[in-house]
C-alpha cells in the first residue's frame, strides 16, 4: 500500500436529528413523547456511501438493543422515545480506506427553545431538528482511496 505523503483530502457530512411530538398518540403501552430520527448524511443528500462502509448509533440504556448498525444507506435510525440524550455515532469507512473508525457525539434534541426566531411560539407540527456540518479529513490516505475519493 502506497499512502499519499502531505497530502489530505475531504468529505462533508452532516448528522444530527429531527423529532416531532406524538401529540398524545400512543405507542404501545409506553409514556414516549416523541418521534426521532437520527441520521448521517451527505450535503444535499449526497451519497456517501463510496466511503462510509456503515455507522454505528449508541442509543441510551433504556432503548432495547441500544447498538444499532446500519449498513446501507441511509444510515439513520428513527425511533420513539421521551428523553434526550447523547448518541455516539462510530463512522466506519469504506476497508480499502485503512482508515479507523471516527467517532462523533450528538445530543439527541427533542424539545424546540420556546419561540422561533420571529419570536412567535413554535409551531406545535413543525419539526425540531439539530444537526451538524463536519468535514472528515483524511490524513496521507492510501492511494487507491485517495482516488476514489476524487472519481465521486
Ligand atoms: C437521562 N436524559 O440522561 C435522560 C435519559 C432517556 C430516554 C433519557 C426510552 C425509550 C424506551 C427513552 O426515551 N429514553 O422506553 O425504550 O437520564
């Protein structure tokens, strides 16, 4: 394998949640008060898929299975729940990649602050989201990925 002295190259991605409450609606005999969607994307909807081989989600204790691994796109897991907490999301990448896994943090956000930026209430159906722009930079990468990367 030949790695690609001084150079570094780049991806977008954006990742982070939108929730909607479930307005009373039951969902099974449980006291959730959201629905959510946590997810790691392209800008634009990008496929990123060329390089992201599949994403680890760890969910808080109290969901069944809290490790859930999605390996196809769209790497994005939705779920109901009341709470907020942290997600640690493991990005693996493509294997020809030889790159380690990254690891991000998101606080899953489910309540919206108390207004929206016109200062009116927000909305009761319009969705909270959180999300996050990183750029994943890899670092002298294998020149086979390297071109990859820049045929996509
Ligand atoms: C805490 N913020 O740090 C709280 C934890 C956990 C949320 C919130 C449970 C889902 C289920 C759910 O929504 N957990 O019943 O499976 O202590």
């Amino acid at each position: 394998i030949k790695r690609m002295k001084g150079i570094s190259i780049s991806r977008p991605i954006i990742y982070g949640n939108s929730a909607t409450p479930l307005h009373g609606k039951k969902v099974g005999d449980s006291d959730h008060t959201h629905r959510w969607t946590i997810s790691v994307r392209g800008v634009n909807n990008e496929d990123i898929s060329y390089f992201v081989r599949k994403v680890a989600f760890k969910l808080h204790d109290t969901y069944e299975n809290p490790n859930r691994v999605v390996e196809k796109p769209p790497f994005e897991i939705s779920e109901t729940g009341w709470g907020e907490f942290d997600i640690i999301i493991k990005i693996h990448f493509n294997p020809i990649s030889g790159e380690k896994p990254l690891t991000l943090y998101h606080h899953l956000k489910l309540h919206p602050y108390e207004e929206d930026s016109l200062g009116n209430p927000w909305p009761k159906q319009k969705p909270v989201t959180s999300y996050s722009y990183d750029e994943v930079v890899f670092n002298e990468p294998i020149d086979t990925f390297y071109t990859l990367l820049q045929e996509n």
